[in-house]
C-alpha cells in the first residue's frame, strides 16, 4: 500500500516510495509492487538487509521508522519490503522474484503480521485486510466478514472459521520460511503481548489488537522455524498528533480504508515506539549481520 498511503499522507511523510521489480506484482493491486524508500544505493548480494512486514515495517505517519533507524544504528542500507494490511501470503505472489531481494541480503527482519489477513473456506483474500466472499462474491474487510460471522453464525462455525485462518496464516509463514535462505530476525512489534490477545466483546475481542487473531501458540511456531527473536511491546506516544511536514502545524488526514479522518494516530506506531523497536533490534540483527555488537547492548534487554 505504498502508492496508497503516499497519496493520502503526503502533507505527513513523503515515503519515496519506487517500485522495487517490475515482474513482483502487488497482489491486492494488480500492479507492480512499489515500496518504501529510498532505494539502497546498491543491491549487490550482501551488501543490503531488509525488513518485510506490514504497515507497522512500513511506518505508516512516520518519518524515520525503525528499519530507517536501524540503518542508521548498523551503517548498512536497508530495504524496506512492506505494504499496508499485508499478512504473509501477500509476499507468496511473485515468491521466487521477491525471494532474490531477500535471499541477497544480509539478513532480514521479519515482522509477525496479522491473521485476518488470510483466507479461510468462506473467505478469499489478496494477502491484505480486504475479503471477497466465496457464495457471492462480495467485496468486504476482514474486520466487517468477522462481524457479520459472529451476528449470523454459531460460536462453533466461527470458532471452526478462526482456526482455519489462523492455520492458513501458518501455512504461509511456513512456505515463505521454507524459500528464506537469508539470516532472519523474527520480530514481535505490538501494543500487547502475544498473551493478551483479546479485547473486549464483539469482532475486535475476537480480533484482538495488531497483529490480529495471534497468539502466543502461533507465535512459538514461528520463533522455531527462525534463529534469532526480537519483541517490542510499548504503547510509547501514542496517539501523536499530525502536522504538516512543511509547516509543523497540525492537519487532518482522509483515506478510503478508515471510518473517520486522523486527526492523530491512534492505531499505527508513533515516531516513539519506532526508536523502541530500533533499539531491540540492534544487538539480535548485528549478531545476524556478523557484526561487532554495539557496546551498551546489555542495557536493551
């Protein structure tokens, strides 16, 4: 959702966004992939690393999100592979093409993304937030085909429901780890803990807050198919108000995806929580790199 956001976001961030391949197709699009920059000066095979996540990777508000400031911290470019809503299929689409740029690098970061992002027998998905019904072919969220679920449906069939999205969520880990040959950091970045799941009643104490029907089961899997583990859980400036990036005054951003304009930013990391997760991720990711770790890593963790 890089093009997406640069559009309706460009009096906050200018996100220099480019595409990264022509062949890798963002699925939810039809179109080229574009992504956040800048473009890395080079893309020699090791000479680069790169984050791969969701929106909270892509630092959505942000000027300096965390993969920008681990750049700064390990002195090594960084490609910012991330789109807005995405879960892991999404980077199944073009697998083989993508897997070049991350298998070049010299390690990536990957981010656990949501679980509403992924199909289940009622409902087919692009690899973002947004549904297609199989009966009829309706267009929805995930967020509103959850709610209707739990409006029309037995707690048996959604909780049937719940646990096959969240089975395809692994399958989808799995075949992207399976092709990753590239040191990988796995990285928790989240307002809650992967035990605190729910909350509240109705479709978002079924959701839970980001990333999405994830649980700490889920999560144990993925920390066994990866080698190094980084987790930031902070809440740190939020929600921080918008302003203009050439005025500094305070502005009011519009989109086709939320029910009502930000004023301030309540739902995607603050400029804050970015400098935590930088933070968390130095020492695990100069230990991937084959780095020398930074001298006051012990005061991280």
């Amino acid at each position: 959702m890089a093009a997406e956001y640069q559009e309706t976001d460009w009096r906050v961030v200018d996100y220099e966004c480019f595409c990264l391949d022509p062949e890798i197709i963002d699925p939810s699009r039809f179109k080229p992939l574009f992504i956040r920059g800048p473009r890395p000066p080079s893309l020699e095979k090791g000479s680069y690393f790169v984050c791969l996540g969701a929106a909270q990777t892509f630092g959505r508000f942000c000027l300096r999100p965390f993969p920008s400031l681990l750049q700064e911290r390990l002195g090594l470019p960084v490609l910012n592979v991330s789109h807005g809503g995405a879960g892991p299929s999404f980077f199944l689409h073009d697998k083989d093409r993508l897997l070049s740029y991350l298998n070049g690098a010299r390690f990536v970061v990957l981010q656990v993304m949501s679980a509403r992002s992924e199909g289940n027998s009622l409902f087919e998905s692009r690899g973002v937030g947004h549904y297609r019904r199989k009966s009829d072919g309706t267009e929805m969220t995930s967020e509103a085909a959850f709610e209707e679920l739990l409006r029309t449906q037995p707690s048996a069939v959604v909780a049937r429901i719940v646990e096959e999205t969240r089975s395809s969520w692994l399958s989808s880990y799995r075949a992207l780890l399976s092709g990753l040959t590239a040191p990988t950091v796995l990285f928790w970045f989240s307002t809650r803990g992967p035990d605190n799941q729910s909350a509240g009643k109705g479709v978002r104490g079924l959701l839970g807050e980001y990333p999405q029907l994830v649980n700490r089961a889920m999560l144990g899997f993925l920390r066994a198919e990866t080698r190094y583990f980084a987790s930031c859980v902070s809440r740190r400036g939020l929600p921080h108000a918008l302003t203009d990036r050439n005025t500094g005054k305070r502005v009011t951003i519009s989109d086709p995806w939320s029910s009502a304009p930000w004023e301030k930013n309540w739902y995607y990391p603050s400029p804050s929580m970015h400098e935590d997760a930088a933070r968390v991720l130095e020492h695990p990711c100069r230990i991937a790199a084959g780095l020398a770790p930074a001298r006051s890593w012990w005061r991280l963790w």
